[in-house]
C-alpha cells in the first residue's frame, strides 16, 4: 500500500493492493484522533462508527471524547452510506503508478502494511515481491 516511507523495501507503486484491500481499511482510534485534531474532515466522512448505545455516526461528527465509544469503524460513502468498491484516497499519477492521496497520514494498517512477509499479510500479486522471485521473508 504505497509503501515509499520505507526505503529498503521494494514497493512498485502498482496501487495493487489497495485497490483491492482499500475499500476495508479501519483506522485506529489514533488515527480518528489525528484527523480530528487535524481537522481532516475530508478523510473523516469516508468512515462510519457503530457506537456502544447501537447508533451510527459519521466520524466526521465525533469528537476526541466519543472515541473510546466508538465499537467499529468502518469505509462508508459519506453520501450514500453504501460500503464502497476502492479506497477513495488512492491516487493515479501515471499509466502503472498510484500514490496515497493521504500518505502522511494514512491509517496504520495501510503504514505496516507489507506484502513480503509471509504468513501475515502476504499478497502473492503484489509486484514488488515477483521482482523479490516471490520471495517472503519471515515476520520480524
Ligand atoms: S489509505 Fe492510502 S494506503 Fe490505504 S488503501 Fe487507501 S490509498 Fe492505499
Ligand atoms: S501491490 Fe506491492 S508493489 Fe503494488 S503498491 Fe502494493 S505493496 Fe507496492
């Protein structure tokens, strides 16, 4: 997922992953409160929060002192409510390359994500690990 803050790791920029892992991402409550101080609304309407009391509310409504409410955090359409089909901050910048729109700042399961290690989060269409010749290399 865009991994460019890593310098030894191989990332391709292919957008692969997150076009297809994009769409289910989750921030931490960490995240929510980075956006929130931020005020990154424009990255809090894509998410919605199930609440403890059983209500839904768009994240970027909540404030820092809901967030230990919040039960789960899930991409929705800000407008529609609908699950959406790719992660609305992938960017295209050329014919096979595609940044994070919000790199700084992305959720930490896009930042740790790695591809290349096997038995966690190893995704065997990822191009950087068929220039690695498909080799994973074990969790740290
Ligand atoms: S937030 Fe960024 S890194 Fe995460 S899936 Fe979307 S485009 Fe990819
Ligand atoms: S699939 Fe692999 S090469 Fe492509 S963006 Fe994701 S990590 Fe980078």
């Amino acid at each position: 997922m865009d991994r460019q803050e890593v310098s030894d790791e191989p990332c391709e920029q292919c957008g692969l992953c997150c076009k297809i892992f994009g769409d289910s991402i989750t921030p931490t409550a960490e995240n929510l409160f980075g956006w929130i101080e931020r005020g990154r609304h424009d990255i809090l309407r894509y998410f919605s929060a199930h609440k403890s009391d059983g209500t839904w509310v768009n994240c970027s409504d909540v404030r820092p002192g809901d967030l230990d409410d919040l039960v789960v955090v899930e991409m929705r359409d800000p407008v529609t409510h609908d699950y959406l089909s790719a992660c609305p901050f992938l960017q295209r910048l050329g014919k096979r390359r595609y940044i994070c729109g919000i790199h700084d700042i992305k959720p930490d399961m896009c930042g740790t994500y790695q591809p290349w290690i096997w038995g966690e989060t190893y995704f065997n269409k990822c191009r950087a690990l068929k220039k690695l010749n498909g080799k994973s290399r074990l969790p740290a």
